[in-house]
C-alpha cells in the first residue's frame, strides 16, 4: 500500500489498456485514476476511478480501510474517469455519506439515473469537514474544467487534493518528464479556462501547501513553486519558452522545402525551432507546442479556395484554447489563386494581443530564387525577435 502520509493511502490505479484519452489524446504510457483514503476518527475516500477499473480500485479501498467502513465518499469532479465507480462504492458501502456540492449530484443523477443515495451532504464552497484531527476544505474551482469542479485542502497535513489541476497523461509506473505531458494535458483538456485556472491559483495561494494529490498524475511533493509557476504561465497564456514553432502542411512537397529552408537558417541563427506536419504529426503535440514557443509560424497550401484541412483544424484547436499573445507568421503556397495567408488570419482575428510577422512568405508551386530570398527574410525577422 503507497502511503502519500502516515494517515493518507494512495489507492489509485494505473490503466494501459487505453488507446485514446477523452476519445482524442494519445497516452503511449497509458494514464493513472488516482483516489485517496484519509483514515482518522472517521474516514474519508477521495475521489473514485474509472469503471473500467472499478474491481482493483474497490479491492485497494478495502486493503487501505483493514477492516474499517469508509464514512464518507468525496467526490471532487464527476468526470467518468474519475467519477466511474459511484455507484459500485455506494452498492458495497451503503452506510458511507457522499459529499459533494449542488451541481455534484445534479450530475450524478445524470451519470447514474437508477442510483439512489441514501446518505448525501451537500456543501458550499468554503465548508469544512472534520474527520477528528484531520479536517477537508472544500475549495469550489468552476470549469477548471467541468462546473462542479472542487478541490478539497486537508488543513492539519498541508495537503490539497487538487481534482484535475496540477494531473497529467501516463500511468505512474512509468517514469517520464512531468512538464511536457503535464503540458499537453493542460493546455488540451484545460486549456480554454485559463481565466478560472487564475481565479483558482489565487484562492490556492492564500494556502499553505506541503503536498499536492492530483485526480492524474503522481503526488507532487517537492519544488511546489514551480508546479504553480507554470500553471501561472499557461492560464495566462504568455509563452513559456522563447522559440519557433512551425506546423505546416504540404501536398506534393513544396511548401515542406520552403518549410525546411526556414527551419534550418532559424537554427543557424541560434533560434530554437519546433516543426510539426500537422497531416502525419501528433496534433495535440502541435498544439501544445504553439502555446508553448512564443512566434508560431503556420504554412499551408490554399485548397478549395481556403486552406488545406488539417491546419484549419489546427487553428481551430488554437482558437477554442483561447489563443493569444504570440508573434505569428505564415507561409502560404498556392499555383494560380494563393488565398491561404488571408484566410488564415481570418481566422485568428479574434484572438488578442497577435503581432503579424512583416516578411510573411507567399509562394506559386515550386521554391525558386525569389522564394528562397522571402523565406530569408522571414527567418530574419524571426530571429530578430529573440530576446
């Protein structure tokens, strides 16, 4: 049994049986359920797991009590993956109460329409609830990222059970560096709210926190600032890195030779480059990659009078994201009509605080001596504006 404390038992379990996370996110390293057990005079379970797996959860459950009834089920987010094995716990632990807040158990009843609870406390944002010497207040976070979203802070350990913030892909018997695949989960599956995500920060500032236990992801323990920092950085959307990020498409290899001539004078200048086929690549990897970096660079053949079709739904990734405060460029090829640069500005004219680059590369098929000379000149300005 994992101990994240002496009175607070990991039960979480690992799944490498999925494919595709939320029905989109690739997870190689598969992903971890995480749920809690705080023992005290009365006991809490923090959180259950994906139905999938109910059965080990439940055994891990009853191994943590040894022998003892659970007195409440905490249920901070009603995502399935984390909300998937309510009605199993409350089959087995009929006498257990099921704390939540309002929206918690509207949706529940959505999730779970034959389940009745007998037992419920239903509580407000800023409750406390005593287990003896260890006691829960619950911190309401608001589509960070469902609306009945909760965090709960253990006072008397210092711990915040901090729901999805602060999760990321794989499963915790994998060992892989937790900023890129805390990144791509972020700013995929969260990142739309960073306005709640910096209303949340603000509230978990005020407390003093030694331990945070995520809903994914492993229990974070040291150099807490710089988990915070970089949840800062993304909810506010400024760019974490100084960098190029291209992402392209291309059909018959044109557009990818301007795309490689670019790239390469970028290194040569010292700039560090990302680049992304957006028809072949990871497209989540792309995306977290354009938040990532602060001057995205997008190059596309115009198709049908607009743009190729992966990298309109690449923007439209970027733009439902909230994307903003970056210097973009483009790169458009088109053989008789070249619409793509238009269209794609068209499409991030909402987005705030964009510079657009001056030395933007328009192309008629194959790269030639005038192509390469623009190209030149894009990589120059791009390289200008590394601080």
């Amino acid at each position: 049994m994992d101990h994240v404390t002496d009175d607070v038992l990991y039960v979480g379990v690992n799944d490498h049986e999925v494919d595709l996370f939320e029905g989109q996110y690739t997870v190689p390293n598969g992903m971890a359920y995480n749920s809690y057990v705080v023992l005290d005079e009365e006991t809490a379970v923090m959180d259950t797991v994906d139905a999938s797996k109910t059965e080990e959860w439940l055994g891990k459950v009853e191994e943590a009590l040894a022998g003892r009834k659970p007195s409440y089920l905490v249920v901070q987010h009603m995502e399935p993956d984390h909300a998937g094995s309510i009605d199993s716990f409350v089959k087995k632990y009929p006498e257990a109460t099921v704390v939540g807040n309002a929206k918690t158990f509207t949706m529940m009843g959505q999730f779970f329409p034959g389940l009745c609870v007998d037992k419920k406390r239903e509580v407000k944002d800023g409750e406390a609830l005593s287990l003896g010497k260890h006691e829960l207040h619950f911190v309401f976070a608001p589509m960070v990222h469902w609306p009945e979203v909760m965090l709960t802070y253990e006072s008397s350990e210092k711990i915040l059970f901090s729901a999805d913030a602060f999760g990321k892909f794989g499963a915790l018997d994998v060992e892989e560096d937790w900023a890129c695949e805390a990144r791509r989960y972020y700013i995929g599956i969260v990142g739309k709210y960073g306005f709640q995500v910096q209303n949340l920060l603000k509230k978990v500032a005020a407390l003093d926190i030694s331990v945070i236990c995520p809903l994914h992801g492993p229990v974070l323990r040291e150099e807490l600032g710089v988990y915070l920092g970089l949840y800062d950085t993304w909810s506010s959307y400024r760019a974490e890195s100084q960098g190029v990020c291209v992402c392209y498409t291309s059909v018959y290899g044109h557009t990818k030779e301007a795309v490689e001539l670019l790239c390469g004078k970028l290194e040569e200048a010292g700039v560090k480059v990302s680049v992304h086929d957006l028809a072949r690549d990871d497209m989540a990897e792309a995306v977290e990659d354009a938040f990532r970096y602060d001057r995205p660079v997008l190059a596309t053949t115009t198709y049908n009078a607009g743009i190729f079709p992966f990298m309109k739904t690449f923007i439209d990734h970027l733009v439902e994201r909230n994307f903003q405060k970056r210097t973009v460029a483009f790169v458009e090829n088109g053989s008789w009509a070249p619409t793509a640069m238009r269209v794609m500005k068209e499409m991030l004219k909402n987005s705030k605080e964009l510079a657009f680059a001056e030395n933007n590369v328009t192309l008629k098929s194959a790269l030639d001596e005038e192509g390469r000379g623009r190209v030149a000149a894009l990589a120059a300005e791009l390289a200008a504006k590394q601080a």
